[in-house]
C-alpha cells in the first residue's frame, strides 16, 4: 500500500512530465477537485438506495476511478500549498472528536451544534 508521500510524488511527476503546472493554481485545482466530486456524485444519482446497492456492484471499477480523480486533486492541491494533508486529516479527524463524542452522537445524524443540548 502506497502512502501519502509517495502517492504525491506520483502525481508531481505525472504533471511534471507533462510541463502542466503552469495551468495549476489554487482556483483551478480546487475547480478540478469539484468537478471530479461532482463525478462520483453522477454514479449515484436518481437511484433507489436498492439500485445503488446493484450499481456499485456492476460499476465499481468506474467509482474507483472517479474517487481516484479526486485523491489525484487533493493531493496535488496539498501539494502546491504546501499543506501536510496527513496532518490536516489527522487533525482534523481529532476536532471532529472532540465535536462529536461518541456518547452524544453514536447513531445520531445530527450537527455537532445540535448535539450540544443533549
């Protein structure tokens, strides 16, 4: 399994090679980064939750491929501003725990700022 570093090495290159950093600052990347989310949401729309079910069975070679486009945004978005996204994740993951603890929101949907009264 491949981590955070090499797989942003990966994608350096991939544009590198190919002299694109020039087309590469923030707005375009973070537009990049959208329209391929937007791309994974395109497999899931206008389906029954029991079509999903079948879809991601028959298409999930094409799902891997969307989210993959997106890794490849983010990565090479972190990259360029020199953020460490593991760090952020990490960190990130640890607000998220604090904002929602497990006794206050195990099985509960609710926002964090809905979560305050309970």
């Amino acid at each position: 399994m491949s981590n955070i570093k090499d797989l942003t090495k990966k994608v350096r290159e991939f544009r590198d090679a190919r002299d694109w950093k020039q087309f590469h600052n923030p707005k375009d990347l973070a537009i990049s980064l959208t329209l391929e989310a937007a791309e994974v949401l395109e497999h899931f729309q206008w389906k029954s939750p029991q079509e999903i079910e079948q879809y991601v069975i028959s298409n999930s070679k094409d799902i891997a491929e969307e989210l993959a486009d997106v890794l490849y945004w983010v990565l090479l978005m972190a990259n360029d501003l020199h953020i460490d996204v593991s760090q952020a994740f990490l960190d990130k993951l640890q607000k998220n725990e604090a904002k929602y603890p497990v006794e206050k929101s195990k099985g509960n949907h609710k926002k964090y700022t809905e979560l305050a009264g309970e």
